[in-house]
C-alpha cells in the first residue's frame, strides 16, 4: 500500500509541478508577447525618428543652398550700392567711399562729405580775409598839367 501512496503522492507532485511549469510558460508567453510588442513599436519609433533626421538634413541643404545664394546677391546688392553712391557723390567723396557692407559704405560716405564741407568752410574762411577789388579802378582823366604844350596838342589829335 506504501507503495500504492507513494504513486499517488508522486503523481500529485508531478501534476502540481506540471501546472507550474503550464502556468509559468504562461506567463512567460505574455511576458514575450508584450516584450515583442514593445520591440515593434520602439522600432516603429526609430523609423520616424530617421525618416524626420532625413527631412532635417534636407532641409539643412536647402537652407545652406538658399544662404549661399543670399551671399552672392548681397554681395552684389553692396557692390551695386556703392557705385550707385559713388555716382551721387561725385569729386573727391566718390574716392573716400570704402567699405564691404552697407553700413560701411554710409559711413565712409557721410565721413567724405564731413570732410568736403569742412574744408570748404576752411577755405571760405581763408576767403573772407583776402580782400581783393571787385574790379577795375574808375577811369578818370588823365592829369594833362604835367604835359608841355606840344604833348598836349598831340594828345587832343590822337585822342580825337
């Protein structure tokens, strides 16, 4: 009979453990499932991740490819607006005009007409205190009372 028990409780153990064993591959298969399922959308993730790192980088290219171009049309704005204020500011203001910007170049310019004007008040100045006649003296008559008399009838027949 001992033996007979001992089957039966051998049998039970066996069963229990089994059941064990049943509900922890279970629970592993869950476990997996959701691991699985987590795997997916983290690589779901990582996919737009790099499709918006690509849209980035393009947009970065387009954005240098557009900021080169500004370069160059700004370079050819300043270059075009210095002739033109060289043009406007014709004499020795149109050689003081320097500069690679815009700011620059209204600077030097203001700067070249600061000079030109002080160097006009300078010589108005100069100007003021040289007195010169406006012109010629009057004519008058010549004085005849030195003259002798012959030098006197010459002079009415030429001057007649």
């Amino acid at each position: 009979m001992e033996e007979e028990m001992g089957k039966v409780e051998g049998e039970d153990t066996t069963a229990s453990e089994l059941d064990n064993l049943k509900m922890e591959n279970e629970s592993l298969r869950s476990e997996l499932k959701s691991t699985n399922e987590r795997i997916f959308e983290l690589e779901k993730a990582i996919v737009e991740k790099d499709t918006g790192i690509e849209s980035v980088k393009q947009s970065l290219e387009e954005s240098r490819g557009m900021l080169d171009e500004t370069g160059k049309s700004l370079g050819a704005a300043v270059l075009a607006y210095k002739e033109l204020a060289a043009q406007a500011n014709p004499g020795p203001v149109a050689g003081m005009i320097k500069g690679d910007t815009i700011e620059e170049i209204k600077e030097s310019v203001e700067n070249g007409r600061a000079l030109v004007e002080r160097v006009k008040q300078e010589i108005g100045a100069e100007n003021s205190l040289i007195k010169v006649p406006a012109g010629a003296p009057a004519r008058t008559a010549p004085d005849l009372s030195a003259l002798s008399p012959r030098e006197k009838i010459k002079y009415g027949i030429e001057a007649g």
